[in-house]
C-alpha cells in the first residue's frame, strides 16, 4: 500500500512538472520558490519510496547506510515546510532586510532540526507489506514539521489581509491536509501519508496559482495583465531598475484577403510573434487591449522601440499576405522607473499620456522625461487636494465688489472660488480650477460655490442692507455640458427661498461653443425662472460678435486684457471703443474688468461703461470682510 501511494505521487509529480516547465518563466519570486518547493516535494517521495526499498532490503545494506537513507527522506519533510514557510511569504508587505531576517530565522530553525535528526537514533519496522520508521529521529521530524505548519498557518491567518486570496486559501488548505496526514501517521505508524500531503499541496498551488498559463494571455501569447502587475510589483520590491513602453493602436482596421475585418487580436498577435524573437525583453497585455513591454534598461527600450516601429510600419512579406493593414499606434515609453514611487504610479502615468490618432506617426510616441513626470505628480496631488477639500468642506467663496458709474457706488459682486489649506493659506485657482476642468471635478465646485453663495445672500440679506443688487457666478465648461444643470441651480434657490433676479450667470465663449445646444436650453429654463446671464472675458474667445447676437446675455464683461490694452495700444483703445458703442447700440451692459489706477477708473467712467471691476477697488474678499467693505462704502458715499 505504502509504495503504491508513493508511486502515485511521484507521477502527479511528474506531469506537474511537464505542465509547470512547458512554458518559458516568467520570472516571478513565487514562482521560483513553487518550483523550489516542488522540487523539494519531489526529493521527498522519492527518498519515501527509496527508504521503504532499503528497509526491505536492510540485511544487503549496511546500518549506517539504512539510517542515513531513512533520516535523509525524514528530513526532506521538515525541509518541505521550510520551503512552503518561506513560499507563504511571498504577499506579505515588507522589506527585502526584513524578509531576508525572517528567512534567517526559518534556516536555523530548519538546520537545528536537521541536525538534531541526523543525530538522534532511528528504528525500522517490517512486517510483511508494513514498512515505517520511529524512534526520537521521527518524533524530532513531527516536532519540527508541526512547527513550520503551524507557523505557516499563524503568519497566514495574522497577516491573511496582505495576501492574494487564492494563495491565502491554497496554503490554509495544504497545512490542514498535512496537519491531517501527520497526526493519522502519529497514530497509525502504518500509514505514510506526510509525504502523499505534500504531493497534494503542489496540486493546489498548481491549479490554483503556480500554472504558467493563467500568466498567458490566451488569444496573444503574451503575458496578461495579472502577470505584469505581479512582474513589476516584484521588480519593484528587489529594487530593480528597469524601462518600460506601452503600445495602443487606436482605430486599428485589419482587412484579410477574403475582404473580411480582422480582430484587433490578430494585429497583436502577429507584433507579440515578432517581439518573441526580440532578446531581453517581456510582452504583456493588458485588460484595454494594449501591449506593454519590458526591457532592463533604456538603451534597450530605445531598440525594442525602433524594432516594433518598424515592424508596424514596414511588415514583413509573410505579413503583407494576410490582407492590408491600417494602424495607428501611440507610443508611450518610461526610461527609468525609478522615477516612479511604485507599481500603481507607473500603469497611471503610461495610461495618462497615452496619445491618440496624430496625422504624423512621430507625434505619436510620448517620451516621459522628469518635467513630465513632475508636471503629473502635481496634477495627482492637486486632485488630492481638491477631493480633501470638498470632503472636508474646505471650499470657500470670495467676493469682488462691482462698482457703479452711474449710480456711484457698489451694487453687485463676482463670486470666486477659492480653496483654503489645513494650514489657512489659500490656494490660487489658477493652480486647481484648470485640473478640476479635465477630472470633471469643477461641476462639484461649481455646485458647491452657488449653493454657499444663495447662503450668503440670504443670510446676509446683501440686497436690503447692502445695496447690492445681484452677485456673478461663473458657470464653467463642464457646468455647460450637464443638460440637467437648470434643475440643479433652480433646486438650490428653491432651498434658500431666493429670489432669482439676485443671482447673474457667467458664461464664457469658449464654454458656449463647445456645449451650445445644452448651454442654451439650461440658460432658457433659467432666464425663464428669473435669473440674468452676462458674457464673461469678451475679447478672449473666438467669436466674439456671434456670441453676443446669438446668447440671450443681458451684460457683457471685458476682461482684463482687453481693458489693459486699452491703456497701453492705440490699435485696442479703436477696438473697444467700437465693441463698445455696438454693445450700447443692442441695450446690453458692460463691466470692464481689471482696473488698477485712478487713472483707468476715469477714463473707463468718461468713455460711459457701466460698471467697473477691479483691484483699484478691491481685490476678492472673503465674505465678512466683502460686507465690511460695502457697508464702509456705503457710508462714505
């Protein structure tokens, strides 16, 4: 029976080796420590099978011979839950000095056993199909095997949140059968099974994480997403330098000869063929359908780089054949990961400058230097800290006053973002606003900014005592693309019981002409419900005249370049001094935005603008200090 279940063993063995090294490695420090393991399993059965033989054949040996042979398989035992010690090891989060300290501890502990095996005497038992061995030498073997699965089993259940779910389960399953097989050997010398256990813990990290072609991108050839994210993790725990380069084809049409469209698959399987005969370099694909390659150096990249170039842009006989081909690929290629803090921030940064269709191929390839690099790290960390603003309400609105040429005094305000730091600075939206444009994040904002302005208009009751009339709130691109943005605006009024005419909607040019159908239908429902709009940094946009003619906008603002230029070039001061009196001639409104002197201030007053806005008056104010300041000017008035 003994021999029979050994037998049995050793040929699962077999074709799990067969299977594991049919495909090239991948390299990963898991894999090399299944293999190793896997090979000590081996090493143990067949010791198994050896050492039943030698106490069959114990009168032909010679005792030290027998005993050497039959501590060796003992201690093979103890060794095997050495290796699947250090295997379970593999996902926890630590350095390479604190692994290699732990490992250190493992091969003391797995040499003192090993010693005190080959010391401590042994004794056989042999009747009739019944072969075994006992005596201190084997309880040593269980003490010590015991020790390692149950340090094992206390590392995983300890530490289990760290670690891949399936290895977690697998090695929880594969110490519990050998927990099983060595106490029924305790208690029944008779039954060999330690041995069998192991052999069945390699068929559970076989199917479950070690077989090479769950590492295989089916339909390419490459290796899959999961296997570059393992790769590189590792490459980044060892402190591994290497390069990188992600390749998309966008628009990729593949015509076969027969007149059909190809897969995109296909295209890609035919450049992970090619890139196979490439030396030193790693193919994988990722769940967008991209190919991402490895290489260990810069130097290398760059050839892999003008290689698959052109291979893409100059196919060989065999690939022209098949049918025509139109690809348009991007590349984008990190030199140096060490660049990057990790893992995650390499996939983002490939992701985020990855380029679409160019008209030249050249303007194709993005190449990440350290300015790139910076530039994304301050985007990601300005996002962060936008997010933590808005979630911890550290979103604040500051208030320009606008000053009245013909009525002398203040009667309306231009609402302005701002973001206050943990530390009370102030962030200038200069730095966020364009971020929060691309992320989608500045219609939050924007919400965030009307709502808290109704609050202090109500609250503050800004029209009875203050004199002023309305406020501006500046509507930005993304704002002008929801369709259900007049539902948004007019709910909030509705929670704050305002009355419309004291809110004034800014709309730019380059926000109307992007969104012009959605912006028009919000504006109609708005203007309807009582709300005035106003046409924000005139002379700015890029079709200034349409903008004015086609949007139902009751003010028109110039912005501060314009107003400046004013000042400063006698071709501007014609200019808008034109716009001007063709702005008057509809009945529509101006504020020139920007003033800084006294001198500008008058000037604006005696050519008959309206309204004046600018750091002559004021700069933005918070909003205690706003009603400080107009309740001061009215008074001096």
């Amino acid at each position: 029976m003994n021999i029979a279940v050994q037998c049995c063993g050793i040929t699962i063995l077999i074709l799990i080796w067969y299977f594991s090294l049919r495909q090239k490695p991948l390299g990963l420090e898991s894999e090399k420590l299944f293999l190793i393991t896997m090979g000590m399993t081996s090493f143990c059965v067949l010791m198994d099978i050896i050492s039943i033989a030698a106490i069959n054949s114990r009168e032909l040996i010679s005792g030290f011979l027998l005993a050497l042979i039959c501590k060796t398989y003992i201690v093979s035992l103890i060794w095997v839950g050495y290796f699947g010690l250090i295997y379970s090891n593999t996902d926890f989060i630590g350095t390479r000095a604190e692994q290699r300290k732990n490992n250190r501890i493992y091969t003391v502990i797995v040499l003192t056993g090993t010693v005190l095996i080959y010391i401590l005497p042994i004794q056989y038992y042999l009747e009739g199909d019944i072969v075994y061995t006992y005596g201190p030498s084997c309880t040593t073997t269980y003490v010590f095997a015991l020790l390692f699965v149950v340090a094992t089993l206390f590392k995983v259940g300890v530490k289990g949140a760290e670690m891949n779910p399936k290895r977690r389960r697998a090695i929880i399953i594969w110490m519990c059968i050998w927990i099983i097989a060595a106490v029924t050997q305790f208690l029944n010398a008779r039954l060999l099974l330690v041995g069998f256990a192991s052999v069945l813990g390699m068929i559970i990290l076989f199917f479950e994480l070690e077989n090479p072609e769950a590492n295989l991108d089916r339909e390419t050839g490459a290796y899959n997403a999961h296997a570059l994210g393992e790769y590189t993790r590792l490459l980044y725990e060892k402190k591994e330098v290497f390069s990188a380069m992600l390749l998309a084809l966008n628009d990729t049409v593949a015509m076969g000869t027969d007149g059909n469209v190809l897969r995109m698959d296909t295209t890609l399987q035919s450049i992970v063929r090619y890139s196979e005969k490439l030396r030193d370099v790693k193919v994988f694909k990722t769940l967008e359908r991209e190919l991402v390659f490895l290489t260990a150096d810069e130097k290398r990249m760059q050839e892999v780089y003008q290689d698959i170039k052109r291979y893409i842009e100059n196919p060989g006989k065999e690939k022209k054949e098949e049918g025509r081909t139109r690809i348009s690929p991007c590349y984008v290629l990190l030199p140096d990961s060490s660049m990057l803090r990790n893992v995650e921030e390499v996939f983002q940064m490939l992701r985020h400058f990855r380029v679409g269709k160019r008209e030249k191929p050249e303007e194709n390839s993005i190449y990440l230097d350290e300015r790139k690099i910076s530039q994304y790290k301050e985007r990601e960390e300005t996002e962060a800290m936008i997010l933590s603003a808005i979630e911890e309400d550290r979103i604040e609105v500051f208030y320009q006053p606008i000053f009245s040429t013909k009525q002398g005094r203040f009667v309306s305000a231009e609402a302005l973002v701002r973001i206050r730091n943990k530390d009370g600075s102030i962030v200038p939206p200069g730095r966020f606003i364009p971020v929060a444009e691309n992320n989608g994040l500045i219609s939050r904002i924007g919400e965030i900014v009307f709502d808290k302005t109704c609050a202090f208009i109500k609250a503050n009751q800004l029209r009875e005592r203050y004199g002023i009339k309305y406020v501006e709130v500046n509507l930005s691109v993304r704002q002008c693309e929801d369709t259900k943005l007049s539902d948004i605006y007019i709910s909030i009024m509705k929670k704050y019981d305002m009355d419309p005419s004291c809110i004034n909607l800014e709309i730019t040019e380059s926000a109307s002409i992007q969104t012009r159908n959605s912006l028009l239908e919000n504006m109609q429902i708005l203007i309807d419900y009582g709300v005035k709009f106003s046409l924000d940094d005139f002379g700015n946009g890029e079709s200034n005249l349409n903008y004015i003619v086609n949007m139902p906008v009751s003010i028109v603002k110039f912005d501060r370049d314009m107003s400046q230029a004013y000042f400063a070039n006698r071709k501007a001061k014609f200019v808008m001094e034109a716009a001007m009196h063709m702005i008057h001639d509809m009945e529509l409104e101006i504020v020139s935005e920007g003033v800084e002197t006294r001198e500008q201030m008058e000037a604006i007053v005696a050519l008959g603008i309206e309204y004046i806005q600018g750091y002559y008056f004021s700069k933005p104010l918070p909003g205690d200090e706003f009603l400080q300041f107009v309740s001061k000017s009215a008074r001096l008035s």
